[in-house]
C-alpha cells in the first residue's frame, strides 16, 4: 500500500520560518516532491529530492531521508502569500506514479 | 519553462449529458500524462494514468466505462466524463512529466493544466 502523512494545518507569522513534515510508506521510492497550490489554482512544482539532504531554491528548502522515509519543507522569510496548502509526493513504481499526501494548509498572518 | 494548457477552465451540465475536457502540452512532448480529482480542501486524488497510443491505467475504484480517456497524441489528452451526475462535480486537474532527451534523469516535476471546475446540475 501507499500512504503518506502530513499536518493538516500550520499556522505561522509574515518573516518566521516555518517546517512542514511528510512521512510516507509505499511500496517503492524513486523522490519526493513539494508542490505549492492556492486555492482554486493548480499545484506549482517546488523541489524535488531524490537523495538523502537539502536541496535548496531561493525561500525554500527540501529535506530528505529516505532511511526514515520522511521529508520536510522549510520556508524562510514567510509573507502573506505564502499562505496556500502544500502537498509531498512520493515518486514510486519505477518513477512512474506520483502519490500525493494529504496537504499541510499553511496560514501566514500578519 | 513547460506549459500544460487544459479547456474548459470552467463547466456546467446537465445530469445526464457528458462532458470533454481536453489537456495539451505546448510545448513538449508528454507521452504519460495523469488525471487526478479534488474536493475542496482535499487532496489530489490519482484516478487515471493515460499513456500516449496505449489504453490508460486506472486507479482502483475509478469507473473506466464513466470517465474515458484518450490519449491520441504526445501533446492531447481527454478526458470525458459520460452520463455526468451531480456527484460528479469537482475539479479535474490534469498533469505531465517532461521526458528529457538522451536518457537524463527529469527533476520529478509534474507540469499541471490549470484545472476544470465540473457542476453537473
């Protein structure tokens, strides 16, 4: 089975740092992905790990383990429209499907 | 960067009728592209992978006879919603890998259309 795992709701301040876990168990892992969607629009890719460490791009960063099957995403700087919901997505059968978990709803408040 | 286009943005029918809703690549060439379903605040739920010249692979519980797909070239999918109920409203996102030339490893990004809003009345 696939399965993955994430917080439902995150609530955070304009300028803080904020870590948004995923943690999932399926039957092969090729990557995790990130992806960031507002609401009513279509996810935007974000980062992909396909090793163990930190890939970082500008704001943000990914994290993985695959020892721990676990992943998070760290957004630097928070601002007002940063709020959206944000989905991991484990990479399995031989790359070919893309499991998505359940989101994190990040909330930025002023 | 790759663009995926998908029409309409937004649809009203009657229940009964059917409904197409079409998923291009612009720019690129797509030869596996996903169908997935969302419910408000939810996640994207997989319910089809359609594979250019192939009959596409349906997730467990996904009526193939209801929603039929066809992928006819390496920049269209369709996806047709046949006999649409209300319980069928949602919004239908379609999405495509980027196959990079000579073997190279792809970032594992999906490229998404900009998604179909479904009211069946």
């Amino acid at each position: 089975g696939q399965s993955l795992e994430q917080p439902s709701e995150v609530t955070a301040v304009e300028g803080a740092i904020v870590q948004m876990n995923c943690t999932y168990q399926t039957s092969g892992f090729y990557g995790l992905s990130w992806y960031q969607q507002h609401d009513g629009g279509a996810p935007t890719f974000l980062s992909y790990n396909a090793l163990d460490g930190l890939e970082e791009t500008g704001r943000f960063s990914s994290f993985l383990s695959r020892s721990d099957s676990y992943g998070y995403l760290l957004l630097q700087e928070l601002q007002m429209k940063d709020s959206a919901s944000y989905f991991c997505a484990v990479r399995d059968n031989y790359g070919q499907n893309f499991v998505f978990g359940p989101g994190t709803r990040l909330s930025v408040l002023p | 960067g790759a663009v995926v286009s998908q029409h309409p943005s937004w649809v009203i029918c009657k229940s009964g009728t059917s409904v197409k809703i079409e998923c291009r690549s612009l720019d690129f060439q797509a030869t596996t592209m996903f169908w997935y379903r969302q419910f408000p605040k939810q996640s994207l739920m997989l319910m089809a992978t359609s594979n250019e010249g192939s009959k596409a692979t349906y997730e467990q519980g996904v009526e193939k006879d209801k929603f039929l797909i066809n992928h006819a070239s390496l920049t269209l999918s369709t996806l047709t919603v046949t006999s649409a109920h209300p319980e069928d409203s949602s919004f239908y996102i379609c999405s495509a890998r980027r196959i990079l030339a000579g073997g190279l490893a792809d970032t594992g990004e999906l490229f998404f259309g900009e998604g179909s809003r479904l009211t069946v009345l």
